[in-house]
C-alpha cells in the first residue's frame, strides 16, 4: 500500500492485498495508466520480492475483473472502445458482484454471459432481484459510477522536531522551522496534495505551546513559497521562554490535481 501512495493518495483497499487506485488526470508516467500500473508491478516485484497482476479500464468493476484476467503476474487493459465486446462474451460467473446464487438464478432465466444479461430489461432485473437488478442492467452495459473511496482522508500532513537543547537564537530557530517545512512540504508532494494553509507550532521550555497560522488563496507551490510567510509567523510568536520544539503543518489539502495554472499578467 506504501508503493501505490508514491503514485496516488486516492486508494480504496478491497482486501489485504487489492486495493482500487483512482488515477484520474494524474500528469506522472506520460498520464498512462498503463504506465502507471507497470510502474506499480515494477516498485512492488523490486520491493517486496513479489509479483502482482493490474487491470487498468475507466471503472471499478472493469478494472477488477481485468486484474483478474492475468493472474499472478499480467496486466489486462479494457478501454472504452473494447468494453462492450468483452462485456458481451463475459461469462456472468466473472461478472464482479454477481455471485454464485445470483449466477444460478440468472442462468435459470436463460442468462449465461454479459450479452444476454444485456438484453435483459431494467424493469425485469429489478423485479428480480430488487434494486440490486438495477446494478447489475448497468454492468451489463459497462457503466459503473461508484468513485473509489480512500480509506484514510488527509486532514493536514505535518513535520515537528524536539531539540537536545533549549534553542533561543533566532536564526538556529529558523533554519529548524525551515528543515520541518521541507519535511512536510515533501510529504505532501508524494501523497500528490496541495495546501492553502500553512501553521507554526512552538512549545516552550515549560512545555506550554503556541501555534499561528496563516491561509492564501492560491496553494503553496514549492517549500521554498512558505518561508515569507513561515518568517511572518515566527516574528508573530512570544519570545518570553527558550523554545523545545518548532512544527510546521500545511492544511486545507486538495489533490494536486485541483490546481490550475496560474495565469500571468498580459499574456
């Protein structure tokens, strides 16, 4: 699961090794998802030891079944143009979220493949088979809707570090502000997230903490981008007491995905 977070934080697994990874307008390996997915087999066989099987296509149920096509170590690739013909010679035990009883029902109603599940009504499927019937008419025409779900949402994605010593010299102090926002600026850039936030945290030697915070319109483009505003934020902090520990937290994440280019003035 670590190697797929390299490549996307949009991840939903399906079981201790599957998981659906929604790679939708992402710009690494040329935006191919088939590169992308040799990616993965590759990083997975050089890190573990083990091989793996990918199905790459435009919906959850197609790219399960293709994983499934080339098993222990393939790649299936169904696209838009393919889909209906691969649907249409599909036996409707491989169908994914069709099982076993349901199987028997179908082939009780002279259903054996995708093409005659196709030619079956709405109407008929879900008096069937209740609102479930309705999924499986859409499947059968290879429309899917349901998005992959990541499991773990990222709230922020943060850096801190306790010193040896007390530190009080301003300058120690912002190079140790600086080295955490590299820290946590790289962390989001692997998850592929963007921030609009930007939040310095200080504890004193009493062990009392402090924390200020500042949000642009547009995101943070670099680590670099956030000194001005890492400075501005340090210069806004109470100096009474020696400090213990600096952090520094980038929030109000979004997929880097979301970010437009910025335009520049008269061109």
């Amino acid at each position: 699961r670590s190697i797929m977070q390299r490549l996307t934080p949009h991840i939903e697994p399906l079981s201790l090794d599957e998981a659906y990874l929604d790679v939708t307008g992402l710009r690494a390996h040329k935006g191919s998802a088939t590169l992308m997915a040799n990616w993965l087999r590759a990083q997975i066989l050089e890190n573990t030891g083990l091989t793996a099987s990918a199905g790459v296509s435009f919906n959850k149920m197609l790219a399960k079944i293709a994983s499934d096509i080339n098993k222990p170590n393939g790649i299936t690739i169904i696209t838009p143009a393919d889909a209906e013909d691969f649907i249409s010679t599909l036996p409707i035990e491989r169908f994914h979220g069709i099982g076993k009883a349901t199987a028997k029902r179908l082939h009780a109603m002279g259903v054996s493949n995708g093409a005659d599940l196709r030619r079956l009504p709405a109407t008929t499927l879900v008096q069937e088979f209740g609102k479930r019937g309705q999924f499986y008419h859409d499947i059968a025409h290879g429309r899917d809707e349901r998005v992959v779900k990541s499991k773990r949402t990222h709230k922020s994605i943060g850096s801190e570090t306790t010193f040896r010593d007390n530190l009080d010299d301003n300058n120690e102090l912002r190079n140790q502000i600086y080295e955490q926002n590299d820290d946590a600026f790289n962390q989001m850039q692997k998850k592929q997230l963007i921030a609009h936030t930007i939040t310095l945290k200080v504890k004193y030697a009493d062990f009392t903490q402090i924390t200020r915070s500042h949000t642009l319109s547009s995101a943070f483009s670099s680590a670099e981008s956030a000194h001005y505003w890492l400075d501005k934020l340090f210069l806004d902090i109470p100096r009474h007491l020696p400090i213990r520990l600096v952090g520094v937290t980038f929030s109000s994440l979004a997929p880097a995905t979301q970010q437009l280019p910025q335009l520049k003035l008269f061109e």
